[in-house]
C-alpha cells in the first residue's frame, strides 16, 4: 500500500479511530502516518523546487499531506492536547522540536500563492510581545505571511531584531516608520503608536485592499485564515464587540458621551478593508474626527465614531478571545476553541506582578521564541 492509500484509509477510518477510547491505540496510530508522511515530505523537498515535468504533481502530493496533517493535528489537539501544557510541550516530546511540521510549513509555503497580510503598531518596548505573536503564528500558519510593523519610533536594534525573526521563521517583514502630530494620548502607558491602526489606509501600500490588524498582546492559538478569509466586501472592517462595553464605567462613558450608533467594539483584532477606508475616509477626516470626540480611548472611540453601523461586520469572540489577568483556566481555552487569545486590560502575562505568569501559555511560548531572556532581564514592556 503507497502512502496515498495510507492517506485515503486513514481519512475513511478517522472518524472511527477518533472515537477510539484507547488513546495510546490512536496515538500510535497518529505516530505512524506521521513517520510515513514525514519519509514523503523528505523525499521531495528538494524535488519541489525543480522545474521539471513532475514538478505541478509533485506540488499536489504535498499539498495533500499538507492537508492530511491538519487533519492529524486536530485529532492530537482534540484528544491528547488535555495533557500537555502548550502545542510547542505537544511537539518538542512527539515530534522531535517540530522539525517535520517546521519542514512542512517551509514546503508548502514556498508553493502556495495565497498571502496573508498582517500589520501591528509598536514601539521598542512591545517588540518582544510581538515577536512572540509572530512565533505563535507560524506556528499554526503554512501560509505566505507579509507582516507590516507601523511605528512612530523604532530604534535600528529593534528593526534588526524583527527582521531576524521574520527570516528565522519565514515572515516577510516590512517596517515603516511614520510621523504623527501631537494627539491626545491618555493614560501614560498609552502611546501615540496607537493612532497608526486608524490611519493604517494611509501609511500601508496601496496595492494592499485588505489586512488584519493585531494588538501584540495576542497569541495565535490556531490558523488564522479563518479571520482573514471573512468576506468583508461590503463593510469597511471586522471586529468583536467589547464585551466590556455595558459594565466598564469608562468605557459606558465613552458610548454615552461620544454617541456611536452602534454597539462598541474592540479596537484589539480588526480585519480592515482597506480599499473601502481609502474611498471613505482620510487624514483629515481621521483628525478632525480625534478633534471632536471625548477621548477615554484614543483609537478604539475614533475607529468607532469614524465607522457606522452599516460598516462594521460582526466578529466571532473566539477569534479575539479575552484573557484578563491569566484568569482563563486551560480546559475553558480548548472548549472556547479560540483562535486569538488576547490578554487584555492590566494583567499582561510579562509584567513580574502577574503572579499567574509562570503557568501561562505566555510563559512557555515565551523560551521558544527567544524573548524570555528579556524578561529575565527585567526590560519593561509595554501596554496596550
């Protein structure tokens, strides 16, 4: 039997092995088409990249294991996640520090066409949670990755950092840095970085009509594709609503003074359509806008205020699932199925005062990207 059979056999049984009770039976089983798929991929690494007559079927076979390993690893994640800390403990004890799926993801990024845009706005005292945020996505992404880093002040020793990272682990990294007039900032953790998400239309290429914006105190807990592949045509951008916007007296205050008519959403994961920002809205419009408003948080009341209610298309919780003060218990994240988690409001899991930091999927995501020597070294990070 060929590895395709194997595949196609698994694929008609897996619905029966995954009802198995007998995990270790499973595990085995798993392990075994892993070996099988992993002798495969080596084979044709190489090959790939050749343009050859067998080059657009050998380009299918992988992309066929590619898919069949996602099956896999759904199937791990479902029913043996349970005993491990982190995906990265799950892979480091089965397989071997995730070179095979390091491999995989390498293979099939090199043959895929679809991009996913990505852009974050930081200072040099967030470029370790976002270094972490780019680990975790790579992690569970095998598509092409164009990350953009929106800045007000970057020092070149972080530029430096970024770019490593990004060709480390195969994300395209582009840094712009970009002037802002004085605005009202807020509280003294704030930043004026902030305000770049909402001109993000503004600053990002124009040849970019849509792009997913991300806080970096978020990790990726699976494939973000789901998000970026919204269908957000018709709206000007994707985001949550706040669930904190009717028991937050700040924030009650914000929607009472500022009068939005629409519920309040969160400015922390937003999918933005940028073509439609482009027709709609511009630097002007942003500042007069900032100018006008009754500002408790900054770039949150403005995107809300500049949006109406027509515009905005709701966003599921579980991609940009709230963490406050590491207080989500590990079981409740895997029932959630969150694609996002996004550690909001004071409980950062890097500030020293957390005292739930050293549990915290921060904590062990933290070693492999290489940012805990920072942590350690007691750097101040930001807020968001």
């Amino acid at each position: 039997m060929n590895v395709f059979e194997k595949i196609r056999e698994y694929r008609n049984n897996s619905k029966s092995i995954r009802e198995l009770n007998k995990k270790k039976s499973v595990l085995k089983a798993h392990q075994e088409m892993i070996e099988i798929l992993a002798y495969r991929i080596g084979s044709m690494e190489q090959n790939a990249t050749k343009p050859d007559s067998a080059y657009l079927l050998i380009k299918e076979e992988i992309l066929d294991i590619h898919n069949t390993l996602s099956i896999l690893a759904r199937d791990i994640r479902a029913n043996y996640l349970q005993s491990f800390n982190t995906v990265e403990e799950y892979k480091l004890k089965h397989f071997n520090e995730g070179q095979l799926l390091d491999n995989i993801l390498k293979v099939k990024t090199s043959l895929e066409e679809e991009t996913i845009n990505l852009f974050c706005c930081v200072n040099d005292k967030l470029v370790n949670p976002m270094i972490n945020l780019m680990y975790s996505i790579r992690q569970y992404n095998s598509d092409r990755i164009n990350l953009y880093v929106l800045s007000t002040s970057l020092s070149e020793e972080t530029q430096e950092r970024i770019h490593k990272m990004g060709d480390k682990i195969n994300i395209k990294t582009n840094i712009k840095l970009c002037e802002l007039p004085d605005l009202y900032i807020g509280e003294a953790y704030w930043s004026l970085d902030m305000y770049l998400r909402v001109l993000a239309f503004e600053y990002l290429p124009k040849e970019l009509d849509k792009i997913l914006y991300l806080d970096a105190d978020v990790q990726a807990f699976d494939d973000i594709a789901p998000i970026y592949e919204m269908d957000i045509s018709n709206h000007v951008l994707s985001a949550r609503k706040e669930p904190w916007r009717e028991s937050f007296d700040k924030m009650m205050n914000s929607i009472k003074d500022n009068n939005f008519d629409h519920e309040y959403f969160s400015s922390g994961l937003m999918l933005f359509n940028l073509k439609k920002m482009r027709e709609l809205w511009s630097k002007e419009k942003v500042f007069e806008t900032i100018k006008s408003l009754k500002l408790y948080f900054p770039d949150q009341d403005t995107l809300n205020k500049l949006c109406s209610k027509d515009e905005i298309l709701d966003m599921p919780d579980r991609y940009n699932f709230y963490d406050l003060w590491l207080m989500v218990k590990y079981q409740d994240i895997l029932k959630k199925a969150p694609i996002i988690l996004h550690y909001v409001s004071g409980g950062k899991p890097w500030n020293a005062e957390n005292p739930n930091y050293e549990q915290s999927f921060f904590f062990k995501s933290a070693k492999l990207s290489g940012i805990q020597e920072y942590i350690d070294k007691g750097k101040k990070f930001g807020f968001i």
